[in-house]
C-alpha cells in the first residue's frame, strides 16, 4: 500500500497562547465539580423569545448574568491570591468568555471576550456585546508588539499567565475575574469537559441531554446540563464551593434574568393578543 504523504501548517498565534496557558494552569490547586443543572424552563423561555422577538438570547450571555448574580451573593470568590498570600477582592464581576468568531482557517476560531460587571447589566446587553465580539471582521487581529512577543521564547511567553498572582489587578483589566469556556455548543448530547484554568472560578458547559427526573413527585423527561464547576482550592474552600454551586444551580434553574410569558396577555389565539404579547416580551428582553 503506498503511504500517504503530510502536510505541515504553522501554528497560529492564538493557538500558541492557549497552549502556554494550559501549561501553566495545569499548575494550579484546580478543583473540579461536575453537576447537572435543570435547564428546561430557561430553553422554554428561549424558545418564548426567539418566537416573540425574532432573535434567541445567547446561552452564554444567560449562564453570564446567572454567574454573576451568583457571585453577587457569594463575592469573596471573585478574588486572586497574590504571591504575598494576600486575596484581592473585586467588586466588579468580569466574565472572561469564549466567542466563536469566523476568523481563522477552515472554520470558526475561540477568541476570548472579557463582558466588564456583568452583575449590574441586563442579559440583552450582555447578549448583544457577545453578538457584536461574534461579527467583528478581525477579533483575532495582533498588534506589532503582540505578534513579536509569540517569537519569543515559550519560557518567557508563559511569564504573562502568572500575572494573576504578581498582579491581580492587571490580570483583571486584561482577562476579568471569572471565566466561562464552552464545549457542548460544539456538538450533541451530554458530557462533561475538565480544564485546568487560571481563574479562581471557570465554568466549562458541556452538553445537554434530555433525561428523566423527580419533579413535584412525578418522573418526567427534562433537559441538563453538564456543567463543570472549577475553582481554585488557595482561594475557595469546600464549604464556600457548595453554597456557590448551589446559589449559581438555582440561578439557572430560575431562568434568572430570562422574562416569563406575561400572563394578562396569554389568552387567546387572535394576532392583536399575539402583538400585544409579543411586544410586551420584547420590552422585557431589551430593560435595561
């Protein structure tokens, strides 16, 4: 059988970062949880929307605004710890995403998106900061010094990932406090996903799978998420961990952020009452 030959291609440039980065997280006290979250009635409420308006939220820009309104409650996990010891706590909830953009070669390419105090805005303007990062002609685009700094050696690139421990507030103006990376928006089905991660907390969404459930005493078929909860242990401990996970799983749950159906205007098939309705979601999925 004759052998096949190869073809070589140079590693783009935000690849190369990515690989230092991982590097470097894989060194952290990452601790990692894996749990399923209910998400039917935020798809219902969705799906509501999409009819409503013509236009879906972003998954992502909802697991944002339920991140950080989980944060809010809980905000001793939106901190670094410096090389001192010391934790720096923000304020501001910073959300460090993954927004798949049609840059690159042979299909789409994950340049990150930091969406600045996503725990004081409303989840359409999160959701239309996401969409305008998404049509950007060039977001992967590299200025002079950027590009001179991938030739240097990896040693010396990989110095910029510790920036969190020797400069957390430089970190954070750069890359947020938090992050959310998703894998399920890839494919089907359910699954979760494991990254080492230089933040203090990551969220990796997975798939979604429809599986039976215990609701109100009866076993139905519902749709879950697998969601990857990471933090670092030099910063949160268990106990912190669990009461986060579970506020931020209620959160998503709830739908938070996503309106409800109004209910004075769900009572008839008539245009006028579907206007009507459809006008009023459209108010609530664009308040600021």
């Amino acid at each position: 059988m004759e052998e096949r030959g190869e073809r070589i291609e140079r590693l783009a440039p935000p690849r190369r970062a990515t690989a230092d980065y991982m590097r470097v997280a894989g060194g952290r006290s990452n601790v990692h949880g894996l749990v399923e979250v209910d998400v039917t009635e935020a798809r219902r409420r969705i799906d509501q929307l999409e009819t409503a308006t013509g236009e879906a939220p972003s998954f992502t820009a909802f697991l944002a605004v339920c991140l950080g309104a989980a944060i809010e409650d809980h905000p001793r996990v939106n901190a670094y710890r410096d090389w001192r010891g010391r934790l720096h706590v923000f304020e501001d909830v910073d959300v460090n995403v993954l927004v798949e953009t049609a840059a690159g070669d042979g299909g789409g390419l994950g340049v990150p998106h930091v969406l600045r105090a996503v725990d004081d805005r409303s989840l359409r303007s999160v959701h239309d900061e996401i969409r305008r990062a998404q049509a950007s002609r060039d977001p992967a685009g590299l200025s002079r010094v950027e590009r001179a700094a991938f030739r240097l050696p990896g040693s010396l690139r990989r110095l910029v990932w510790r920036l969190p421990q020797w400069f957390p507030r430089r970190w954070k103006s750069l890359a947020g406090t938090v992050a959310i990376t998703s894998v399920g928006m890839f494919g089907d089905g359910g699954g979760w996903a494991v990254s080492p991660t230089n933040y203090t907390v990551q969220l990796t969404v997975g798939g979604i799978a429809e599986k039976p459930r215990l609701v109100d005493g009866e076993l139905t078929n519902r749709e879950l998420l697998s969601l990857t909860v990471t933090f670092d242990h030099d910063v949160v401990d268990g106990a912190q961990a669990a009461r986060f996970v579970d506020r931020l799983v209620e959160l998503v749950e709830d739908a938070h952020g996503l309106p409800a159906e109004p209910q004075s205007a769900a009572s008839g098939p008539t245009s006028s009452i579907r206007s009507r309705l459809a006008a009023a979601v459209d108010r609530l999925w664009r308040r600021e």
